[in-house]
C-alpha cells in the first residue's frame, strides 16, 4: 500500500536483495542510490522508492543506515545539512525511502553481522540503467 500511495498503481519490483555490514566494517561515503532524472525542474514525486527490512535489530554499534534529511529535493542539494537520522530499528521493521536521499551505511562497531533486505520499486516507466 506505501508503494502504491507514493509511485501509484504502476510499478514493480525493479532490485531486491541481502546487504550485509560485517563486524569492522567502514563507513560508507555519502551517495544516493538513483540521480535526480531531469535539470529542467527544482523537484519532481520520487521514480523509485526503496524498503529496508533488517534481518536482526539494528543499534548505533551495528552501524545502522544514515540519511540525510531533506537530501531528495532538488534545491537542497547544494546547502550544508545538518539533520541526519540514524535508522535504528527491530529485526522485521520496515525503513522506506526515496533513493534521491543522501544516505550511507555507518561503521559497525559490534562483534554482529547485520543483514537488511532490500526492494526497490519503480514505476514501470523507470530503469535504473546506473546501478543495474
């Protein structure tokens, strides 16, 4: 229902998998996982939308999921950011966001992996010729 309300009834599963943060592992860089699509426009509705959905609970030791607030709108991109959002969760949650938004997997520091199952879902007229 979340997909549908925010794509509308046109979409599909476009990628699903497993990302797994080893014990030690680094931080990521900041990135986005789809650009923005069109110059002409300071900000269109979201092409894709994509769910995480931990296989256990996620702490700020696992090294949870980090997203930059406001990073999916267009104008915003080139202002300092200051509200960052640790995604901590239980094991079966769902995190859903625009994959336009800053975001990164920060560092796990625990003696635990941390598996988190991803879907993305687009409307039926987007491929994400980037990321494959």
């Amino acid at each position: 229902r979340v997909v549908r309300a925010l794509l509308g009834s046109k979409t599909y599963l476009e990628k699903a998998g497993v990302l797994v943060s080893h014990p030690g592992a680094e931080a990521q860089r900041w990135h986005m996982d789809t650009p923005h699509l069109f110059t002409s426009r300071p900000h269109l509705p979201p092409h894709s939308l994509t769910l995480f959905i931990p296989l256990v609970a996620v702490d700020a030791a696992i090294g949870p999921t980090q997203f930059q607030l406001g990073t999916h709108v267009k104008a915003t991109l080139a202002q300092p950011h200051k509200h960052y959002v640790l995604a901590c969760c239980d094991a079966g949650d769902v995190v859903a966001y625009d994959p336009r938004v800053m975001h990164r997997g920060t560092q796990n520091q625990s003696d635990r992996e941390r598996p988190v199952v991803y879907l993305t879902f687009s409307r039926v007229w987007y491929r994400d010729t980037l990321n494959p």
